[in-house]
C-alpha cells in the first residue's frame, strides 16, 4: 500500500492554566492542521480532534469562565448524561476534584495513561492516512468502569 503524502497532525497533551490551548487550535486550524485533546480522567480516557474545517474548543466556551480540562470532561459528561447513558462516577470525580481546596491538576492514573497514548496512537494513524475519525464535538471515551 502506498500512502503518499502523509497528513500532518498535531497532539496537544498539556494542561490547561490559560487560554494558549484554544489560540493553539486557531492557529492549526488556519494551517490546515488537526489537533488531538486527550484527557486522562483516572480510569476513563476522552479524546476529541479539532479539525482544520470544524468546530473548536472555543465553541464550548463560557466567556466567563476559563476554559480547563475539566470543562472538556462536563461537556462529554453532558452528552453522555442526554443520551442516558450511565456516568455516575465520572461526575463524582468531577464533583470531587471541583471541591479540593488546593490548586491540583485533575485525578489521572497510569492505566489510563497507557491506554489514552495508544488511542491518540491509532487516532495519529487513521488521521495521517486519511482515514475517517471522529471530529469535535464528537469524541472518544473509553472506560476501565461500566459507562
């Protein structure tokens, strides 16, 4: 099989402390760039692609607020809790992290860890040889726990 040129595609795995995310996006989607999000949500993976042609990040945004992983999380939680499917604790987690008193980085764990680098691994795939995948809003969510 001959691929051709191969697709570029970029996956963005910091934290969010500012609105440098969301600029990122701008800019690769200007440039024709897909960008991969993943999140490691202690024992759930999410990721969701940014498309040179769709929606971004900043679609979702409440411009009172900052725009963090968390809020990434509420959205697919949303989605999830419209179509009845089951994620309770996915929101006690959310619920938890929200109260902490300190400043911390959200709950992650390596098993999800592990699995997330394998599906952003396939995703960077099918992206540079032009397979389909899905495109924000969609996403992709994978659980070790009954969702």
């Amino acid at each position: 099989m001959v691929l051709g040129a191969l697709s570029p595609n970029v996956l963005y795995a910091l934290d969010f402390s500012s609105d440098a995310p969301l600029l990122f996006d701008k800019l690769c989607q200007e440039n024709n760039i897909p960008v991969l999000h993943p999140y490691n949500i202690g024992w759930a993976e999410l990721i969701t692609v940014i498309d040179p042609e769709g929606l971004s990040l900043d679609s979702i945004k409440n411009p009172e607020e900052d725009f963090n992983e968390v809020k990434m999380v509420e959205y697919a939680l949303g989605y999830l809790n419209y179509w009845g499917i089951s994620s309770e604790w996915i929101n006690d987690v959310i619920s938890k992290f929200k109260n902490e008193k300190e400043n911390l980085s959200p709950p992650q764990l390596a098993v999800a860890s592990w699995t997330l680098a394998s599906m952003c691994t396939h995703l960077l795939f099918d992206i540079a040889t032009r397979r389909s995948y899905k495109r924000f809003p969609k996403f992709y969510l994978s659980s070790l726990m009954s969702i």
